[in-house]
C-alpha cells in the first residue's frame, strides 16, 4: 500500500495588487498572432503565468522588480527561454522559435507527439489542463482564471455571455454557489485536474434549472492503491495597505479496489480597507458636493467535504457527497458628505455595521448502472441542502436629527431533490430522459 504525505506552502499576490507587469504580443514564424501560447515567468522558487487569448496578447503580474526567467510553450514543448529584466511595467513582444520536435519510435515507426492545450466542440471548449506547464501548483480558481470564456472572482464564476453558470465535478452538479463554492474550488489543485470543460450549450436535462452555462471540471483518476495527504497554505499581503487574504488546508486520499474516500478541511481569512474621496463642483464654486468614506469588511470561513464512492462491480456504482461551509464576515464603514449650494451648508454623516452568519450544509448520494456497452447508463440521485444563517445589520443617518435602523434578516430553509436520468444509446442515436422532484421549506423571515 503507497503512502504519501505532501506539503505545500505558497505565499503568493493578487495581480491587482502587483505594480509590476511584463505584457506584450506572442506570433508565429509567419507573424501572426500566436493564440493559446503559455507564458511561464519564474525567479527562485515564485511562479507567475499567463496564456495569450486569440490576439496573441499577454500580460504577467509580478510582485516585485529584478531579473526573472522568461520561457514560452507552445502545445506543451517550450520553444523560447530567456532571461529579463522587469523594472515597473515592461513590454516585451516575442517571435515564437522552432519548436524541437518530440519524437517516439515503436518497432520501427516514428511517432510524432504534440499536446494540444485547447480543443474546441460543437458544445463546449476543452482546457487539458494536464497538458499546461503554466497551470500546475494553482489551485481550481487559479485554474479557472486562465481558462478561455471563464471570468472569476472573490464572490462568482461566470461565463462570457452567460449570467447563470454552474459548476460540476466529474459530471456532477456542485449544489454550491457564490463564496460557499469558491471555498471549495480553492481546495482543489490543479495538479490533481485533467480538464475543464466549458460547456457553453448545456445538455436539456440542465435547461430545466436555468442554467445557461456549465463548467464541468474533470479530476484525474487515483490509479494508485493506497492513501495520501497533503497540507496546504497561502495568502495575498499588500505591503503598506490593510489588505490580507490567507487560507490553510488539509485533503486526505484513499484509493482502494472497490472504495475510493476524498476529504478536506479549509480554514481562511479576508481582510481589506478602502478609501474613498467622492468631490463634486457645480458651475460655481460656492456650489459642491464633497464625500469621504472609509470600510473595511473581514471575510472569516471554514469548511470541509467527504466525498466517497464504491464499485459494487463493472456495472454499479454508489457514492455520497457531503459539503459544509460556515462563514461569518463582518461589513462597517462610515461616510460624511458635505453639500454647500444656494440653501447653505448641510452636513451628512452615516455609519454601519453588519454581522453575519452562515451555516450550510449540502449532500447528495447516487447510485449509477450501466446499462450495454454503449454507453447507456441509469443514474438515481439524492440531494439535500440545508441554509440558517441571520444578521444584524446597524445603519446611522445623522443630520440635524439621528436616524437609526436595526435590520435582521434570518435565512432558514431547507431543499430535498431526487432525480433520475437515463441516457440510451443506440448504434448512431443518443437519447436522454429524465425526472426531477424538488421540495423546499422556508421558515426564513425579516425583521
């Protein structure tokens, strides 16, 4: 039995806080525009990337100046390597060298090997994300973050054009959504992703909840009997600015014959200030409006997940997925607004403080049968979410008079579905038919 334990420890930036950049435009021998190429910038042990969009066009955030290794893949064989120097924001434009080719011989046949980074269907683009040099060490967001269509944040994935997007795993839909499932996807690395689909035309059996979009992320397959572990932990600081961002992590893994066991735990922290400086002037200057506000929000989660699944035999298979999440942010802040015109002098001042809690819990068990060697297969699902959380939320408003405003909202609700999906498939017809029950209590109320 193989046993492994891996720890990783990362502190890395946000490219929005970074005053450093190299950007520029990647072509081919024949000067075009060299589309889906990998940029991989390093110095030591720090790592920075990028791949260019169908432009050629690039851009690499780095934390600080100095000399740093420039190389560029293309197709998974790294074709330019060079050294730099970055002082504030750099441009560097690139031609793309001869690729040296990778070659295999079998009984006497040579085989030429090239990576393809991207593919493109009628329904959906592929991300090999196995195949990308600069996409390894980053977790799932990370990942994301450099997937052609996909734009991510703090707070929500999306796809380019799509407003309701929803994410699977292995086939699987997460019923997870907002910061929730950004804290699960960052426990996942990439190194353990081999694609990311994105699936733009989402099969009809999905329509039916309004999604317009789909991500489905693909794990590779733990052929290795055994376990293993691995710690993990990283942050974002901003030196000389209330900014900071830290998250810790342990996954657990086990691989059997039958039974496969993933589980992790996370545990983060987000901070931030902000600043704001709002004046406005009318056509005269004894007529303005003036605004200073300052917040700052603490963003404070944990969270965990036990997913495990166990082959009866070639033909059945059954599993359960089980996700918590717990977050309590708090949100405060206070403004004061000067506004002078032909009425006088009126002097506004606000504040707030918000304080929220969130306890979610999510799971779902399946239980999946081939049905021919085609392909057709029966799948049963169970799920059930459960959401309490509450707030209380303090608003001030003072002018001549004080205004004060206690809200608090209490989310209490509960969600039971059970599904099932056949897919038949005959010689050159694939057909698919499903049904779908849902249940919700809500007990939630506002104050």
């Amino acid at each position: 039995m193989n046993r492994k334990i891996v720890i990783l420890l990362s502190l890395v930036s946000s490219s929005f806080i970074f005053a450093q950049s190299v950007e520029g435009t990647i072509t081919d021998r024949e000067n075009k525009p060299a589309a889906e190429t990998e940029v991989l910038i390093t110095k030591g042990e720090a790592k920075f990337s990028a791949i260019t969009d169908e432009k050629g066009m690039y851009k690499v955030p780095l934390k600080e100046d100095g000399n740093y290794l420039l190389e560029i893949i293309k197709d998974g064989i790294k074709t330019n390597s060079e050294k730099i120097s970055v002082k504030g924001n750099s441009k560097k434009n690139i031609q793309l060298k001869e690729a040296p080719t990778e070659e295999r011989k079998i009984e006497g046949v040579t085989v030429t090997v090239k990576k393809k980074l991207f593919e493109r269907k009628v329904d959906r683009l592929v991300f090999n994300v196995e195949n990308s040099v600069a996409s390894q060490g980053l977790d799932a967001i990370e990942a994301l973050a450099k997937t052609p269509m996909v734009r991510t944040s703090d707070e929500a994935i999306s796809i380019a054009g799509k407003s309701n997007v929803a994410v699977m795993i292995n086939d699987r839909l997460l019923n997870l959504n907002g910061q929730e499932l950004i804290n699960y996807l960052k426990t996942i690395r990439s190194d353990d992703i081999l694609k990311i689909e994105v699936i733009t035309t989402p099969p009809a059996k999905y329509e039916a909840e309004g999604k317009s979009g789909l991500i489905n992320i693909i794990l590779k397959r733990n052929t290795n009997l055994g376990w293993n572990g691995s710690l993990q932990t990283s942050g974002n600081y901003y030196g000389g600015k209330a900014t900071t961002s830290t998250r810790s992590g342990a996954t657990f893994n086990y691989q059997g014959e039958k039974l496969s066991v993933t589980s992790n735990l996370s545990i983060g922290d987000n901070y931030w200030e902000n600043t704001s400086y709002n004046y406005l002037t009318g056509t005269t200057d004894d007529n303005y409006w003036n605004t200073n506000t300052k917040s700052l929000s603490n963003y404070r989660y944990k969270g965990g997940n036990v997913k495990a699944e166990y082959k009866i035999n070639d033909k059945n298979t059954v599993g359960i997925n089980y996700n918590y999440s717990f977050s309590n942010p708090i949100e405060q802040g206070k403004s004061s607004t000067k506004v002078f015109n032909e009425n006088g002098l009126l002097d506004i001042s606000s504040d707030y403080r918000n304080k929220n809690r969130r306890n979610a819990h999510n799971a779902s068990a399946f239980y999946d049968v081939k049905l021919d060697t085609l392909g057709s297969k029966l799948s049963l699902t169970a799920n059930v979410m459960m959401n309490n959380a509450n707030a209380r939320n303090f608003y001030n408003t003072i002018t001549s008079n004080t205004v004060s405003t206690m809200a608090n909202p209490i989310s209490k609700y509960r969600i039971y579905s059970g599904q099932a999906d056949l897919e038949k498939n005959f010689a050159k017809i694939k057909t698919e038919a499903g049904v779908k029950y849902t249940k919700i209590k809500n007990d939630s109320e506002f104050s």
